[in-house]
C-alpha cells in the first residue's frame, strides 16, 4: 500500500526551498528525494542533517521517501541513524 504524502512549506522547519518536506496521516515527516542518480553517502549526510533539523523542531519520525536507487552503505548508514526508507508513495 502507498503512503499519502501531504508537501509542506519547508521554511517553517528553518530548511532551504529547494528542500522537499511532506508529512502522512501520522504527522510523521519524509524528505522527498527523487532523483535519476544513485543516493550516494555524500546525500546521506545531507539527508541526516536535514532529519536532525526536523526532529529537533517536530520530535517526529523521519523518513527518506526516494525513487532512486541507494548506495548500500549509505541505507545501513541512514537506518543507524534511524532514518527509515520507503519508495512506495503518493505526494501532492
């Protein structure tokens, strides 16, 4: 089943513009990453830090909601810092 993603304003969590935020029913937050390219562990840094950002405004769960491909190292990297990953998804 896909998980409905509702955009939000990523502003109001002190994040760039070109930054993609959506949040579930559940209020829990997904940084939206499609890109035609490998998530590699320079992105998984970035993806870190902007997940830190968000939980520390929100105290909510993060996920990375992406199409593309992930390095292996950087899923164990992101799942150690408790960063979950879907790919099935609808957003607005």
């Amino acid at each position: 089943m896909k998980t409905k993603l509702k955009q939000v304003d990523p502003s109001t969590l002190s994040l760039s513009f070109r930054t993609k935020v959506a949040v579930d029913v559940d209020r829990n937050y997904y940084i939206i990453k499609n890109i035609k390219s490998r998530i590699i562990m320079k992105d998984g840094k970035k993806i870190k830090e902007i997940a830190s950002t968000i939980r520390n405004q929100t105290k909510r769960q993060v996920f990375l909601a992406t199409t593309a491909p992930i390095c292996s190292k950087t899923k164990t990297y992101l799942k150690s810092k408790n960063i979950k990953i879907i790919t099935e998804y609808n957003h607005d």
